[in-house]
C-alpha cells in the first residue's frame, strides 16, 4: 500500500507562488501517474495536472496552463506542483493522489478522474488565496 502526504500549503496573496509537495511511501510499484487534484469551498473536486513517473509526461487543466507546473524527483518519490500567479479562485484544498495500474498521465486523468481508480490518496493541504 503506497502513503501519500501533502505539504506546502499555506496563505499566500494574490499574484504570489507557492510549491506543493507529495511524498510518496510504501509499495510505490501500483501506479505511474500521480495528479492533482483540488476541491473549493462549496464546490466539487476537479483535476489541476498530473505527470507520468516513468516518463515525465504531464498534463494541466485549462485554468492553470501557463501558471502550475508539475515535476517529480523519482530519487526522493515526491512530486511536486509549483504554482505561480496565484487567483482567489485558486483557494481550495489541494490533493494528490496516485492512478492503480500503469495508466500514463493524460487529459482523461484530469478531466475523467471518476472513471479511474485510485491506489491511494492524501490528506490534502489548504491553500488560501487572499489579500
């Protein structure tokens, strides 16, 4: 069983940056994708961007292109999401979590992820957007 923390959340204004960090532990041979994933207050959860572990391919939902950018450190199992240019509508709880099987990172992962199952995942980490 693989365990997954987040970590790097916080309160941050308008404009600013923040990094998130997934560490995984555990059997971390069940998947090869891991995403993001985000839940806004009063909201239902939606995919922020995944990345292939064996081969670096990455994915990002329309609302952050150009601004998140995802990456993993496979010597240390933790990815990471950078997040630049931060909205309001960027606050909510941020999650990742790690697709079963050898699925690669796609749109589906982003868009779909209901179809999918998921080997495990975080606790999740608030991340507050606001001036």
């Amino acid at each position: 069983q693989v365990q997954l923390v987040e970590s790097g959340g916080g309160l941050v204004q308008p404009g600013g940056s923040l990094r998130l960090s997934c560490a995984a532990s555990g059997f971390t041979l069940d998947y090869d994708t891991i995403g993001w994933f985000r839940r806004a207050p009063g909201k239902e959860r939606e995919g922020v961007s995944c990345i292939s572990i064996s081969d670096g391919t990455t994915y990002y939902a329309d609302s952050v292109k150009g601004r998140f950018t995802i990456s993993r450190d496979n010597a240390k199992n933790t990815v990471y999401l950078q997040m630049n240019s931060l909205k309001p509508e960027d606050t909510a709880v941020y999650y990742c979590a790690a697709v079963g099987g050898k699925v690669s990172c796609g749109p589906r992962v982003v868009r779909n992820y209901y179809y999918f199952n998921f080997v495990s995942w975080g606790q999740g980490t608030q991340v507050t957007v606001s001036s």
